[in-house]
C-alpha cells in the first residue's frame, strides 16, 4: 500500500470496520434507504430496473470516492493541528 492513510482506510488497520457501520442511526436509515430503493425499483419497467441498478453503482463509487477523500482531509487536518501546537509548545 503505497499511502498509510489509504491501508487505514481500506481496512488494513481495522479504523474503517468501526466508524459508522454499527452505529443505530446510520443502520436505521440505510434499512429506510433500502425499502425506499425497493419500492421504487419494483415499479419499473425492465429497462429503467438495468438503468437504475446502473445508476445506483455510480452512485456507490462516487460516495466511496467522498469518504475517502475526507477521511484523508480529515487527517491532514489533524496534523496539522498537532503541528501547530507542537510550535506552540516549543
């Protein structure tokens, strides 16, 4: 792995297993999204169900996209706040 914050956050150190997976809120309201995905899907026609399904894939990578772009914000943040009160404590 070329970049320590990239083997965090693909699970190699473990972080990513426990940050919102199991939380109560984030599990009620994926169950809601789902229902609400099914519903929907279940009134197309087979051509809108393959465009949906489709659109849902990208929809998939470009939140994976996000999360990882601020997961990774959110650490350089962090350093540099040490950074600067590591300065200020000098």
């Amino acid at each position: 792995m070329k970049s320590i914050l990239k083997a965090i956050y693909y699970g190699q150190l473990n972080p990513s297993e426990t940050i919102v997976l199991h939380d109560r809120r984030y599990q009620k309201n994926l169950r809601r999204q789902i229902e609400l995905s099914n519903r929907l899907f279940r009134t197309f026609t087979p051509e809108q169900q393959k465009f949906f399904e489709v659109l849902q894939q990208q929809e998939s990578k470009n939140n994976a996209y996000l999360l990882e772009k601020s997961f990774n914000t959110g650490f350089q943040i962090g350093a540099k706040i040490m950074l600067e009160l590591k300065g200020r404590s000098s």
